[in-house]
C-alpha cells in the first residue's frame, strides 16, 4: 500500500524560509516522477513543482526563484526548500506521484504571516 507521509510544514513570516520533506513507502520511487502540490482554503489542488526520476525539474510560475523540489532515492524521499515565502504560499502541502497522483497523505499546514 502507497504510503506518503509529509512533514516541514509550520508558521513563518514573510520572507522567511521552510523546507518541506516527504517520504515514500509502497512504491518503486526511483522510477517515479513526484510532485508537490498544494491546496490553499477555497481553492483546487494545483502543482508547486515536480521533478523526473533523472532530476529535470518544473516549477509554477508563481514559485519560480524561490522554492527548489529534489530527492533522495536512497531515502525515498522528496524535498521542498520554500525561500521568501509570501502569504499567499498558505496552503497545505502535499506530494504525489507526478502527472497521476496517487492515494494523497494527510499533508503538512504552512502558514505565511506577519
């Protein structure tokens, strides 16, 4: 069973930083592209990042230049170093399997503010 467990997440204000981690269990990671995603109150789920199994990465616009996805195959885990962070980076966090997400975890809660 695909377990995805989150965690990194907290209270920070503006401009600070976060970094998120996710680890992997019940599936053949390194063969999988993974994503971040988030959901912020009243809004759909959307893509943040996501990178290959060989480490090519995409980004949305809204976090380009300041958030960095990458992993760890090893540790079968995905990272989401999150710099000058702005209010409406408020979401909770999650990761996945990219493009075809599977089962979601329970997500990690950050909040950007003053």
């Amino acid at each position: 069973q695909v377990q995805l467990v989150e965690s990194g997440g907290g209270v920070v204000q503006p401009g600070g930083s976060l970094r998120l981690s996710c680890a992997a269990s019940g599936l053949i990671f390194s063969i999988n592209a993974m994503g971040w995603y988030r959901q912020a109150p009243g809004k759909e789920r959307e893509l943040v990042a996501a990178i290959t199994r060989g480490g090519t990465t995409t980004y949305a616009d809204s976090v380009k230049g300041r958030f960095t996805i990458s992993r760890d195959n090893a540790k079968s885990t995905v990272y989401l170093q999150m710099n000058s962070l702005k209010p409406e980076d408020t979401a909770v966090y999650y990761c996945n399997r990219y493009p075809t997400p599977m089962r979601w975890g329970q997500g990690t809660q950050v909040n950007v503010s003053s």
